[in-house]
C-alpha cells in the first residue's frame, strides 16, 4: 500500500466516537449500492479477486460519512500477482451522494477520480473519472446502475457500464444476488463484453460482513472470476 494511503488511516480513528452502525457494504457485485455511511462512521471493506493466472488484493474501500447524505471513499488496487509478477494498484478517491432516499425508489451518484499512482500505468497516463446513478427498490430487491468509466494512457478512453440485478434475504445472517453487467466502449476500438454474476453476505454480527461472489463471462471478451471480501462499521 502507497505511504500517503497509509498517512490517511490513522485520521479514521479521530473520528468522534458513537455508537456503530449496523454494517450496509458496497460489496460484493459491480453495483455498488445507493446507501450512504452514517456522519461520524466510518465502513472499511477488503477484498480478494481471483482470475486465471491472476490474484489481486486486498481490494479496498474506505468509507467515510460526510453528512446524512454524502460520504468520502479512499480506493486501493491493491497487488496483483500474475505470470510470475507483482503490479501495485492505483489510489482513487471520490465519494457518494443520496440524491432520493424514498418508500419506493432510492438513487445516488457516485464520482470517483483514479490516480496514476501504481507500477502498471503505461507512460504519459493521467488521472481517470468514473461517474454514475445508483439505483435501488427495496420492495422488489431490485437494483442497478448507469455509469461512464474512463482510463486515461495519454488519450481518454471511455466506456458506458450497465448493471441490472436483484437481491434476496434468506434469514436475519444471510442475504445473496445476482446481476448482469454490460460494458460498451464508446470512444475507442474494443469489444463489448457481458457478465453474469452473483454471491452470498454473511453477517457475523451487525457490523461484520463476509462475501463470496463468482463471476461469469457471457460472450467470451471477459474473465470468469471468484471472490471474497470481508466488511467492518465502526
């Protein structure tokens, strides 16, 4: 991890101490949800992803609430370890914005801003955007999102992501979902690609998470993947 990531945890503990919230993750699943942490509370989410040939972590999300509206977020790429070689990920900062909070529908934008910040950035890159609306309807579980997604080797390459899924609650500890996601380049050459996946939440206790989730290429222009992660509230 990068020593200013490192320089920035330590103002996570000054935050005035209340008492925890009950633990709402953004993982797993590409979607990553319309909540918004608590003012005063803070989530840290880690995970690991497993590819072929390919294993990244810990995957990170550091959560911050700002109001009862809007929270900070601080990303690690973590490692990854492929073909023999170690890659350090990116730092991305951003945050989210409840922008309807209803009995009926609940949307959200989120905007985050990666950073050059790793050793697998090729020559002349710049920092990359990503902006979407969050979308969620608790009564029927269902949930999505609408995002544009930018890299940026020396010209900005965009593409438009889509995801569409439903949750499900199986008892107070278990929950699971399933969700397919599109991803389209718009202002480059590249093919579209399709996934399929889903997963199970397990709550420990009210603030403790863990994940398991499994993606699945659709039209052979992905990676199948498995995953795990564990999520903590404070």
């Amino acid at each position: 991890m990068r020593p200013y990531l490192f320089a920035c945890l330590p103002l996570l503990f000054t935050v005035t101490a209340l008492h925890a919230e009950p633990i709402v993750a953004d993982r797993p699943g590409f979607s990553t949800g319309t909540y918004t942490v608590s003012p005063g509370h803070y989530n840290i989410e880690l995970g690991l992803q497993a590819e072929s040939g390919s294993r990244t972590l810990p995957l990170s999300n550091v959560r911050i609430g700002l109001t009862p509206v809007a929270e900070l977020e601080l990303q690690w790429g973590g490692w990854n370890f492929a073909n023999g070689a170690t890659t350090v990920g990116d730092l991305t900062l951003g945050g989210k914005y409840r922008l309807l909070d209803s009995d009926t529908l609940d949307l959200s934008l989120l905007g985050l801003l990666t950073l050059p910040s790793g050793n697998s950035n090729p020559a002349g890159s710049r920092a990359s955007p990503l902006a979407a609306l969050l979308w969620s309807h608790d009564a029927s579980g269902l949930f999505g999102m609408f995002q544009l997604a930018s890299s940026n080797p020396g010209s900005l390459q965009t593409n438009m992501q889509t995801a569409l899924g439903a949750s499900f609650t199986h008892s107070d500890q278990l929950g699971s979902y399933l969700e397919l996601y599109a991803d389209h380049p718009l202002n480059h050459t590249g093919n579209d690609s399709v996934m399929v996946d889903g997963g199970f939440a397990w709550l420990l206790d009210e603030r403790t998470q863990l994940d398991l989730h499994l993606g699945l290429d659709v039209n052979g222009n992905a990676a199948d993947f498995i995953g795990f992660g564990f999520a903590r509230s404070y």
